[in-house]
C-alpha cells in the first residue's frame, strides 16, 4: 500500500513532470548530484533517483499515514518502509548448456529480478542483448514497481533477460534457449500466473512469449501432471486402509505425496496456464493492441503534457502537439508506434536514429512507408524518402521534442548541453543519466519523466 502511495504522492506533483525551474532544489538532491560519478551503474542511477523521491514525498507519507501514533513514530514506519521498499527481493542467475545449430556447445546466462512482491505476481518483461546483467535487471525491476504502483496496477516489479545477440541466432536456436530459460524460471518460482509474469522486451516479441507460454502450459502447468498426482494419492489411501501397509510404509510417504500435491498446485492454477506470460501472439491468447500500447503511452503522456498551457509556456512552445517537430532515437517498437501516433496526432517527424544510422527529412518522414522499407531490407539505412545523417549525432539537431526510445543512459553529461530540443519525452527506460538531469536544467530543457508514460 506505501509502494502506491508514494509513487502517488510522487506524480501528484505537477513540477515533477517538468524538471526545469519548476523543481524544488534540495540540499540532499545537490549533495547526491555533486557526489555521483558519471558512468554510475544503472542500478546505482535508479536508487538515486528513488533517494531523491524519498525525500520529496517523506513529509506527505506522514502526514497521510492513518496512525495515531506520535510523530517520531511515524517517521520510523515511513523510513522504514521507503528503506524496505529500496532493494530487491529476489535475483535469480542461471547458466545453462546450448547446443547450436553447427554443433559447437556455449553456455547461456540468464537473469530475473522480482523487485517487490507486496503484492503478486510480479510484472516485467524479458530481453535478450549483450547488455543483460545483473544491474541492469535489477534497475528495471524497481522502475517495473513504480510504474505499476503510479497506476494502480495490483503487482510488483520485476525483469528478466538472457544475455545473448538474438540476430546471431536461427530461429531454432532461439527456440531452445527461451523455452529452456522458461523451465529454469518455473523450476525457482520465477513463472507462474500468479507468481511471476513476463512480457516482451528489448529483442523479445510475441513469438518468444507464445513459448514461454506454451512451454509453461505443458510442463508445470500440465494439467495430466496434476491429475495423475491426484490418482496416485487416492490409490494409497486405499492401500492404507490394510494396518500392514501403513506399519511398512509409514506416514513420511504419505507426508512426501502431499507436498508433490502441495508443489503442484503453488498458484499454477490449470486453467490459467497461458496467463504465465503476457504479449503472446493473438492466436495463443494474446490481445490486440498490446504491440503498440507503449508507444501509444509516450504519445498521450507528451500530449498531455503539451496541452497544459503553463507548461508548453515554460518552454517557449504553443499548447498542442499540432506542427510540433520531433526526432526518434531507436526505431523498434516504443519507437515505431510513438513516432506513428504523434504523426496522426498532427506531430511531424524530421529525424530517426538507430544503432546503424541515421535519417534526416526537415519535410517529415512517414512512419508507414519507413517500416515497410525496414521490414524490406532490415535496416532504415537507405530510406529513400529522407536523407543520411552524417553530422555527429541526431540528437544534437534543432527540434520540438526529442523521443529517446533506445537504451538507457543515452543523454549523459557529455552531451546533454548539446541537445536543442525543447522536450525530452523518455520512451526508454532510464535514458537519462542523473547528471545530465541537472544539465538539463540549466539549459532550460524539460524532460518528460518515462515513468508517468509507461
């Protein structure tokens, strides 16, 4: 319930949204700034900023904590719980064999955080990259409980991710690998409808999921497993009710069948299988609109943003996002699907980066005809509707609003004063390091925090 209400108490104030002139100055915030280094882990970055928070929204959880406790009280439970509330509770690390394609053997690492388990399941999704690590699953597992907690949503946070290039692997392969990193999760309760669920990430998508799902459905979740369990029990009651079975064999067996029993059923309910994993494709039980739902939230949250006058006012632009310029910096889903909405919302788009290059159109460029030729030749190099950007980085170039939809730490203290865009929406997780934060601020740019988006 605390969870809720300081992520709550958090957004409920306006000047969180825009971190410009707007936001209170504190000695704690100046202090933990001057003392970050700036390649800090991201797990590091994460409980800094959580700090910050803490001490913004410390006096309001008391004053709203129902307890007729005296003050010195209430600041012990608050403290308490915001220090409970800090680390993880359980991180889960595998490394399994893999045989590929050519025969050769690698070992595969893997990775689950479950950030809080106040309330259950636990919600994430899972990755695959070479950048999957212990931080960094860590980090995403806190930022996956503030965003439910924001919206009320009733599970805690956690992330997954296995640490491998998904374009160095066929289609069988990757089949292998998510289907056996399913049975580690569920073998250690890290999968489960109402354990832990899953949903896609960076180089996931429904196909993986429908594995994760279909792998779950027929192995723990299997129906006949618990069935014949079930038959199993009732026949040795029936051998119990002969005085020399039960003095041969004893209770300890019957004690072991009814943990079996117990195990199964440790909220692998068996008609809910498949709701081991969200995301799936709509033909294992998935729903429509759950592809585009991410990038549909950066749209609403900057147009929500943009329509407030005090707001566009503060950063010297019109409300609305009608004729607003933007540029994207990653073309996956976020990005596709937040560059689609705010072009129909009347935004243009006059940039896109991406990890193999960059493209200009001070005209704007079509999201549609941009993704058909990605799809046709796997890349956004060589769109011929927009040029090649060949100047340092995108990011730098003249905009309304600027989308980073890519990796986190993208916009560090190293370039932070170059970026002219009046509006950072953060489309990814994290994009924005704590020092480049204050940078920011002194160039008179707002960011969008990504946790209210997403």
């Amino acid at each position: 319930m605390l969870v809720r209400l300081f992520c709550n108490s958090f957004m409920q104030k306006p000047n969180i949204l825009c971190r410009r002139s707007l936001l209170p100055v504190t000695k704690f915030a100046n202090r933990w700034y001057s003392n970050e280094q700036e390649d800090v882990r991201f797990h590091l970055m994460v409980e800094g900023y959580y700090d910050k928070a803490s001490v913004l929204v410390e006096q309001k959880l008391m004053s709203e904590l129902q307890s007729k406790a005296p003050d010195n009280e209430k600041a012990k439970i608050v403290k308490g719980t915001l220090n409970i509330i800090r680390p993880p509770t359980h991180i889960f690390e595998v490394n399994f064999p893999h045989k590929a394609d050519d025969g050769t053997f690698k070992i595969i690492q893997g990775f689950r955080a479950q950030h809080s388990v106040h309330r259950r399941p636990t919600k994430g999704g899972i990755r695959y990259s070479m950048d999957v690590c212990r931080d960094e699953v860590m980090a995403l597992a806190a930022l996956m409980t503030y965003k439910c907690a924001v919206v009320d949503v009733p599970f805690g946070g956690a992330k997954g991710g296995i640490r491998i290039n998904p374009k160095n692997h066929s289609q069988a392969e990757l089949e292998r690998i998510t289907r056996r990193f399913a049975l580690e999760l569920a073998k250690q309760g890290f999968l489960g409808p109402g354990t832990d669920v899953p949903a896609p990430d960076m180089g996931t998508g429904p196909r993986e999921m429908s594995w994760i799902a279909d792998t779950y459905a027929n192995t723990v979740g299997k129906p006949n497993f618990t069935t014949h369990l079930c038959f199993i029990y009732k026949r040795i009651i029936n051998l119990f009710s002969h005085t020399t079975f039960l003095c041969c064999v004893g209770h300890s067996f019957v004690l072991l069948v009814i943990k079996l029993l117990h195990l199964c059923n440790l909220g692998h309910n068996d008609l809910h299988a498949h709701a081991c994993v969200t995301g799936k494709s709509i033909a294992m039980g998935g729903i429509h609109g759950r592809i585009s739902a991410t990038g549909r939230g950066v749209c609403h949250g900057i147009d929500n943003f943009l329509k407030n006058p005090k707001y566009a006012d503060a950063i010297g632009l019109s409300p609305g996002l009608k004729d607003k310029t933007f540029i994207v910096q990653g073309f996956g889903n976020v990005g596709l699907h937040t560059m689609r909405y705010l072009v129909r919302a009347g935004a243009k788009c006059i940039g896109v980066a991406e990890i193999d290059g960059q493209i200009f159109n001070p005209d704007g460029i079509d999201p549609r005809e941009l993704e058909d030729w990605q799809i046709a030749n796997g890349t956004i190099v060589g769109f011929p509707r927009a040029k090649a950007y060949t100047k340092d980085s995108l990011l730098f170039e003249d905009c309304d609003i600027l989308i980073p939809a890519a990796n986190e730490k993208q916009i560090h203290s190293g370039n932070a004063d170059k970026i002219r865009a009046k509006l950072i929406g953060e489309g990814a997780n994290g994009p924005t390091t704590p020092k480049a934060d204050k940078v920011s601020i002194f160039f008179s740019e707002s960011i969008f925090c990504f946790i209210y988006q997403l």
